[in-house]
C-alpha cells in the first residue's frame, strides 16, 4: 500500500509565521499612543492666601485658679456679676458637680419623652431611624463635638416610642430618684465660693482660648518686620493663673503679615472673607482696615476687622488665617491638557505644546468626540494655586469664545495630536 504524503510546507509556513506575528504585536503596541482622558465638570476655585497674624480683643482676664466647676458655656453672653464657676475644696466636690450635671440632663430627657402628642407608631419609628443615620454619621466624619447632642435625639426618640406603644407607662419613678440624688449633690455643693463677671460679655474658659503678651496699641504701631518677629517669638501669654476672660462686644481684628506681592492684593478691595483651617472653617466677612508695605523687607502688614462673634472665634488667639479674595465657578480642565495652536486661514492648524510667540496662536485642548480628537478654543478665567487645573466659562460651545463644554472627555496625554486624528 502507498504512503500518504504529508504537506509539510504549509506547516513549516504557518509554524513562522506565529514569530512574525508575535513580533509584529510587540512592535504594535509599543508604538500605539497611550491617551489619557479626564471629564469637564463644574467646579469652585478660591482665590485666597494663608497669612499669620492675631486676633485683637477688647477683652479683660478672669483671675481664678483651683478646681473650678464651670457654670456658663463658651461663648455665652453674661453680665456684670453673674457667677462663672463654682470653687471647689475637693475632688469629691468636683464628682458631685459632674454627677449633678448629668442627672440634670437625664431628668430633662425623660420629662420630654413621656410628653408626647404623636400616636403614629410609622412617624416615631422614621424619627429613631433618623437619629440613628445622624449619630453613625457623625461618628464615620468624625464630627466628636455633636455625638452627645445626637445620642440625647436617639433616646429621646426611643423613650417616645415606649411610652407610645405602651412598653412603658411613664417615667415618673425613675425621675423621683433622679430627683433624690440631684437633692443629696446639691447638698454637698451648698456655700461654694464662686467666680462672678467683672464686666458684661462673652465669657470664655481659659483652657478655651489664648490671650496676647503685649499691648494691643503696641501690636498696632508695629511695622511688618517688627510684627513678623514677634510672631515668630510668640504672642501667646501664660493663663495658668486665669480662669477665663470677658470679651466686650462682638468686633474683633485680625492683624497679620505676609509678602509684598500678597499685600498688594489687598489693593482695591474693601471686603474679604477669613477663616482658620483646622480651628475654624467656616468663612466670615472682614473690612480691610490697613496695608502697611515694607520693599526692603519683602513684607506687608495688613489689619482686616469683623463685626461678628461666636464660641468658635474667641478661642482663637495667634493663628494662621485664610483669606479669600474671591471665589470663582466654572468648568475645570486639567493645566496639562492645554496646548496651543497656529490658526490658519484654512482649515489645518498646527500643534505647539508650548505657547510660542505670535498673535495667532490659540489656548485649547482636544477632546474626544467618537474616535475622532477635535480641538477647542478655551478661555481662563482662573487657575488653582498649584497649577494643576485652570476654569473655563460655564456657558462654552462652538463658536463661542470658550468651548469646552460640561462632561466633555479632553485629552489629558498623547503624543502628535491634532484636529480631526482618529484616536
């Protein structure tokens, strides 16, 4: 019998080729351009600088030492002669306050729980389950100071819906025992000498707040180098021997220093807004009062005032200060996706990754539309300190003076862009 001849040439063929492919994948995808995308979206930029400075008061120390129980809060607003501490003998007279505090608070809870009006079993349960979301909220931001505040809501509504859905009748025998330990505390605290005011209002506690070592006049007839140096020495003063202080009225200063070129913003301009990152975000409106310049010295004093007041700000003594100048709206595009190009008469443009001389080159960026890479003409209307993104106008489109557009997909990254290439 005859033997079949195997083809081998097509084999050994096909066997060669599988290298030639492999390396032509390589060679492919090294050569391939890698692009980057980003969205366009809305966004806020703040045109602000960080300045060190002090606050100014018309504030007068509390003399007082000890263990003190506190009777008013930071912040609270008193008058002449309106007891501010208990003095305490003892530690065990220090307990007894705190007890005092909590069975006050514990008493007031329950009273508010068994007055309830509402018989909706379906409202009551969304008024738990609110409180609940709120405290686990706060607990995951780490919001610490309005724990106590949300965990009084969860009981409070708990208790409403015992004593609604007859769990519980009422409180009534617990609270006559919290009243017999409250009379028995009280007891113990009966003839404690006290701190008064010594003049009307907003008290803070020492441990609360800082006070200045110099004269307020002194700090005001400083000249920028000679305010820079005693920042850096330190204004804060000693209050161990403090209980508290007395803020009159509710305008304060903050008096800081910073560069001739930051100072210089201040020109114009009559209005600002200040916060202190970290202590106290929330912005507050300020008059620019005075820019004091120093050329030799690469410095500006400025002194900004403000006419509000609250627990927050009298804390405050030397800080680090936020000043806004502005506050812009737009559509972010990344620094790194800007380029320029020559416009021509015609319909072809040529791509400069970096602005070169000549009136006729344009800012924009491409975007992806499809698989196409299409240019567009952008206009700055501010950019991040970091020079990381730039805003463009809200209102872009075609034709128009900026247009990007919301949710556009501009590229980022890439090499030998230009209008029209297939991506």
């Amino acid at each position: 019998m005859r033997k079949k001849k195997i083809p081998w040439a097509p084999i050994v063929m096909a066997l060669l080729l599988i290298p030639a492919a492999y390396v032509a994948v390589q060679i492919h995808s090294a050569t391939k351009v890698i692009y980057e995308y980003e969205s366009v979206i809305q966004y806020q930029m703040t045109d602000s600088i960080e300045a060190e400075g002090v606050l100014l008061y018309q504030e007068t120390p509390v003399e007082g030492g000890g263990t003190l129980g506190y009777l008013v809060k930071d912040g609270e607003r008193v008058s002449p002669g309106t007891p501010l501490a208990e003095i305490y003998t003892s530690s065990e007279q220090a307990s007894a306050s705190t007890q005092l505090t909590e069975i006050d608070a514990q008493i007031s809870l329950l009273e508010k729980s068994q007055n309830t009006s509402s018989t909706q079993i379906d409202v009551l349960m969304s008024q738990r389950g609110g409180s609940i979301y709120n405290l686990l909220d706060a607990i995951d931001k780490n919001k610490w100071d309005t724990i106590d505040s949300l965990q009084k809501d969860y009981l409070l509504a708990q208790n409403k819906l015992q004593v609604t859905t007859g769990e519980i009748d009422n409180f009534n025998p617990l609270i006559d025992q919290l009243k017999q330990q409250k009379e028995q505390l009280q007891a113990q605290l009966s003839g404690l000498d006290t701190v008064v005011s010594p003049s009307g209002g907003y008290f803070v506690s020492a441990e609360n707040t800082q006070m200045i070592n110099t004269d307020q006049e002194t700090i005001r007839s400083m000249n920028p180098q000679q305010l820079q140096d005693a920042l850096n020495t330190g204004l804060e003063k000693d209050m161990s021997s403090m209980m508290g202080k007395i803020v009159s009225g509710y305008t304060w200063q903050f008096t800081g220093v910073c560069s001739l070129q930051d100072g210089e913003r201040f020109e114009g301009i009559n209005m600002v807004q200040i916060s202190f990152p970290g202590k106290m975000e929330s912005t507050l409106k300020a008059n620019v009062v005075s820019v004091e310049k120093d050329a030799d010295n690469d410095l500006a004093k400025f002194t900004l005032q403000c006419d509000y007041v609250n627990a927050d700000v009298l804390k405050l003594g030397q800080e680090t200060a936020r000043i806004d100048f502005a506050t812009y709206t737009g559509l972010r595009v990344s620094a790194d996706a800007v380029r320029y190009v020559l416009e021509k008469t015609d319909s072809e443009s040529t791509d400069e990754t970096a602005k070169p001389e000549g009136e006729n080159y344009v800012p924009g960026v491409y975007v992806k539309y499809g698989n196409l890479a299409r240019f567009r003409r952008i206009k700055e209307i501010f950019r991040d300190q970091a020079g990381k993104y730039i805003l463009v106008p809200l209102d872009g489109g075609i034709g128009k003076e900026s247009e990007i557009r919301l949710y556009d997909e501009v590229i980022v990254s890439g090499q030998d862009l230009y209008d029209g290439k297939l991506l």
